[in-house]
C-alpha cells in the first residue's frame, strides 16, 4: 500500500513519519525553493587567483566570484572554494581597515 510513495521524518516527533505521492512531494518542492521563479539563480564561480584577490578591492571582489554565466575556458572556472576565498579576503581586508 505504500509502494512508491516519499517518506520522511516529522520535525520535532521522533518516531513519527509522513508520507507523500511523489507527484505532490515534487510540487511542494518546487514551490518551498522557487525553481524556475527568479528567486534562486544559479552562481558559477571563477577562479579565485592571487592575481585577481590583489586587483580587485571590496565589493568587485565578491561580485567578480560569482558570475551568472559558465565560464568558457575550462581553467577560469572555479568552485565553493573560491568564493569562500574571496570572503575570506574581503573580510580579512575590512578587519585591517576598521
């Protein structure tokens, strides 16, 4: 009777489990995140080189991490790692200032 169907644990009750048809389960996951609503879009990282860290100040250089469009070349294409990078920089460099 259950064949098929998504189940999950319920916050907060240990022990206690829901259920749901997948068709359903997929709808209120769409709409929880907004696929396909412009409120999420999709951040391809660029590399974060020592270069482009000693270039760029402030806010250019956390904009110039996440680019909306993928990158071309295979090398300029980075990952979390480098966005985390980048904050870390910026933050580092706010310190120093204030």
């Amino acid at each position: 009777m259950t064949k098929g169907l998504v189940c999950g644990p319920t916050d907060k009750n240990n022990g206690e489990l829901w259920m749901a048809c997948p068709a359903l389960y997929q709808q209120a996951v769409q709409k929880m995140y907004a696929v396909g609503k412009g409120d999420y879009e999709e951040v391809f990282p660029r590399k974060m080189t020592a270069h482009r860290a000693s270039k760029l100040q402030g806010e250019e250089l956390l904009s110039a991490t996440k680019e909306t469009a993928k990158q071309k070349q295979k090398k300029a294409q980075g990952s979390a790692s480098d966005i985390i990078k980048a904050w870390k920089t910026y933050y580092k460099r706010k310190e120093r200032v204030g």
